[in-house]
C-alpha cells in the first residue's frame, strides 16, 4: 500500500480501536487492515497499537502519529476540494463533535437537510459530551457551549446564547412544592450534570441581586438526557440549558422552577479548526447551521422575553 492509504487505514484504526471496524468501514478484509498496519509499523520502527485478544490501544508513539496523520489526511483532502472547485458538489467525509441531547434535539434536522442537499459527502457524527480536542479528535466542526477556546487554531462562530433554567415535573411540585427562593432548594431533591463548570454551585442573579450557593445532588449523571428523564419521572429538580427542556416546557411535561432568577447563560458556538480555505463541506455545514438557528429564531425560542414571560405568569 502506499503511504496515504497507510495513514488512512492508521487513523480509521485509532478512531474506531478495532481492527474489524477499521476494515468493514473501509471495504477491506481484516487481514488486509492488519498487514498495513504491520508494515506501517515495520516501516516507522515504533510499535503504534498494543493489542490483545480483547483490546485494542495506541501506544503513545501511535497517538503522536494519529495526530499528526490526521492533520496529513485533512491537508490532502482539502487539496483535493481546491483543484476541484469546478465540481458544484462538495466531497469527503465531514466529522461533527457534538452532545447527545443536542445532536437528538437539534442536530439531526441540520444533517438531514444537509445531506439531501449535499448527497455525496459522508457524515461522521461523533457523540460525546466532553469537550474533545478538534485537532487530536479530527473533527471539521463541533458544537461548543462556552465562550471562548483556548487553543488560538480554533476559530468560532456564535450561534445563540442559551440560558441556564431550573426545572421539575408537576407531580415533583405537587408533592414537594414549589420553592420559593433559591435558599429552598436545600430542601429538594436536585438532578445535577456533572460535566458542567461548577456543577455543585449555582449562582442567581434578580434584580442587581447575586446569590452563589452551594447544592448537592439527589441525583447526579453526565449526561442531560438521562436526568432529563429522571425530572420527567418526578426524581427532582433539574438545572439545564433550555434548549434541553424546551419540548418539555411547551408541552407542560416540565415546568420552570424560580423563574423570577437567572442563572449565568451559556453561549452556544459552532468551533472548527481555522484554515486559510475551509473545506466546502465544512463551510457549507457551518452555513446551514446558522440558517437552521436564525429560520427557527432560536435564540428568541430559548431565551427571548415573550417565551419566558408567558411561562411565569401562567
């Protein structure tokens, strides 16, 4: 094989720790896949993967060279888009880092429609809730909530700012009340997401007025589907974003909790690795990205005055 084929079938083997998926994502036979990897390692004189009978791992060596290789592959490919630029049609793989809930919530819709339009480019959603490095992870976008990063090769692009809400199940009220100050809340049980920037504190603003308090978990997950789920079955209370909730919200399956106090927003952003020339399948996602949040107002949706208003005095 040559060397780019190498590093293709190197880099599919790091992603997916398994030879077997390596080789059935890449049209090849196990044996094929295990014989490049062999001669890629004869080739380099390092050992890149330790491997088991039950395990597949990179050796620090090989996630060096994973990095790197990927950063090769991503060269090449958008070498390709330029001197093809005649083609209407973008091409390649584009691979997109985001949360569960929003990729169930949100995320589908934009691939979807993308994909109608754009047929020939494949898409490699990869879900996680922890924030992966782009580079390292070879993502072309991921979808971020937080303001800045700190690596200056990311560029990114605001989509909304997306308020922080407390929420809970009717029949949680019905049977614990409602509190009726953010000093209440040490008397409930609350659903808290661990992955969050102090998750054990929350701190409320009304009206100049800023209390930072201390809260403990009846209930604590990393991920916001799960205690999404928890709230609706009237575990406790649940601080979230609101576009995790919002379905909930309007169909009344949860109800805003304390909505006279505002938790510190989050600003959701769109982050992929600054280029000179952007792949047309990147540009042209991060396009229709933005279109689907500005043609379904979401920003408004999430946090604008006439949605919460109404929910408060309902």
């Amino acid at each position: 094989m040559d060397r780019f084929t190498e590093l293709e079938v190197f880099t599919r083997i790091a992603d997916e720790a398994s030879l077997t998926r390596a080789a059935d994502l890449l049209g090849l036979s196990v044996s094929g896949v295990s014989r490049c990897l062999t001669s890629l390692e004869n080739r380099l004189g390092v050992r890149l993967v330790q491997r088991t009978t039950r395990q597949l791992s990179l050796t620090l060596e090989g996630e060096r060279f994973a990095s790197k290789a990927r950063e090769i592959l991503g060269t090449l490919s958008a070498a390709e888009e330029s001197v093809s630029a005649v083609k209407a049609e973008p091409l390649g793989t584009l691979r997109i880092g985001a949360s569960l809930a929003f990729s169930l919530l949100h995320l589908m819709p934009v691939i979807r429609q993308f994909k109608t339009d754009h047929p020939a480019v494949q898409v490699d959603l990869q879900i996680s809730n922890r924030y992966c490095d782009l580079i390292e992870g070879g993502l072309d976008v991921a979808i971020r909530t937080r303001r800045i990063e700190s690596d200056s090769s990311i560029t990114m692009r605001k989509l909304a700012d997306v308020p922080r809400i407390l929420t809970a199940s009717p029949a949680y009220l019905a049977a614990r009340g409602a509190p009726a100050s953010p000093d209440d809340l040490a008397c409930h049980a609350m659903l808290l997401y661990t992955l969050s920037d102090e998750w054990d504190h929350l701190t409320f603003h009304r009206h100049g007025v800023t209390r930072r308090l201390p809260v403990s978990g009846e209930m604590t997950c990393n991920d916001s589907v799960a205690l999404k789920q928890a709230a609706l079955e009237g575990m406790g209370i649940l601080v979230q974003p609101a576009y995790v909730v919002q379905p909930e919200l309007d169909s009344g399956r949860l109800v805003e909790v304390l909505p006279d106090w505002r938790l510190q927003p989050l600003t959701m952003n769109v982050a992929f690795p600054t280029r000179t020339h952007l792949p047309a399948r990147t540009r042209l996602f991060i396009d229709a990205l933005v279109r689907y949040f500005r043609e379904n107002d979401l920003e408004r949706v999430w946090g604008g005055e006439p949605a919460f208003a109404a929910r408060a005095s309902a």
